[in-house]
C-alpha cells in the first residue's frame, strides 16, 4: 500500500535497528483518513473469506480492526491485556511477548464474543516475531473458531514472523513490509 509505505518514510522514526516509531499516525496519534484506506484494502484482500469477526489486540490494532470491520460491516472484537472487574471469568487467553515492551502481557477476551460459528481475520499493527498473531491463534483455537486470514499493518520481513505463519500455510496480508532498516532509512521488500 504506496500511501501507507510513504507515510512511514515521512513520519516514521527509526530506533536502533529493529524499532520503527509510527506514534504519529498508528500508535498514539491516529490519522482517521489513512485508517479509513487501510480498512478498504484490508477489505479487498480479504473480501472473498466469508469473514464474520475481526479480532485485535489492544490498543494499536484496534483502529485499523475498527475501519476493516466497517468495510467488512462485522463486529470487531479486541483482547485486553490488563483484567478488570468486568473481564475476569468465562475468558479465551493467551500469553504474548512483546518485543518493544519487552514484557509478558496475558491477552483475553470474553468467551460470548468468539464462537465455533465465527471465520474470524485476524488484525494487528506490526508483525515482527509473530508473538501476538500466535496468541491470538490460540485464542481462535479455543474458541473452535476458523481462522479467515491475518492482516497486518506494517510488516518486519526480515523478522521471523511470516516465516512462521507461512509454514503454517496461513494467509497473510501485509499492507507495508519492510526488507530492512539501512543507513537510517526504512527499505521496502520490492513487490514482483
């Protein structure tokens, strides 16, 4: 997606070699037109999978979950990784490292959103290691709900994320991805 891809070269901060800083228009700040152009695309690749739930994990996947599920015109479902007293009992969870936070959170979700009658695409905001994506696998797992897809927003390719999900013959949509980060500058995995 040339929008999305620009947009990261513009505003996009690189920290170190492996951290991308996309706080102004995805992580803190939302830009509500870009957002609104992901959901179209996220729709166009996956429009022919009979999607019925969008699932995210809180909080960066949630505004782009938000604009699929409104092309898509289907509930979108987040799992939260702090409990509280209204989400603590009948729960679908799993565990997820984060890379840039470098900490466990659990992520859960209420068991009445996710059924054995769902195909749900799965939404995150990056894919790099692949620790969210398989924590939400495991949540669709016991749920007994199919999986339709994974989209992410900005992919790390030279991470082993979609290396993973491939040899599990998953179908995965990046919407950005990234060969490299060199010399300061994001590269982008130049498409056939």
């Amino acid at each position: 997606m040339k929008l999305l891809e620009e947009r990261i070269k513009k505003d996009g901060q690189l920290l170190g070699e492996e951290v991308l800083k996309v706080d102004s228009f995805l992580n803190q700040q939302i830009d509500p037109e870009l957002m609104k152009e992901m959901g179209k695309e996220f729709y166009r690749l996956f429009k022919d999978n009979n999607i019925t739930k969008i699932l995210t994990v809180e909080s960066s996947g949630i505004a782009p979950a938000l604009m699929a599920g409104y092309e898509f015109g289907v509930p979108v479902v987040f799992a939260r990784k702090h409990k509280s007293l209204t989400l603590k009992d009948h729960l679908y969870s799993a565990t997820v490292y984060s890379f840039t936070k470098q900490t466990s959170n659990e992520i859960a979700i209420s068991q009445k959103f996710l059924s054995e009658d769902d195909n749900v695409l799965l939404i995150d905001d990056f894919l790099a290691n692949g620790q969210a994506v398989k924590g939400m696998l495991e949540i669709l797992e016991q749920a007994n709900a199919s999986l339709g897809g994974v989209g992410i927003v900005i992919e790390k390719a030279f991470q082993k994320g979609r290396k993973m999900l491939d040899d599990q013959g998953i179908h995965v949509e990046s919407l950005a991805r990234i060969a490299a980060f060199e010399n300061g500058e994001v590269k982008f995995v130049e498409e056939d």
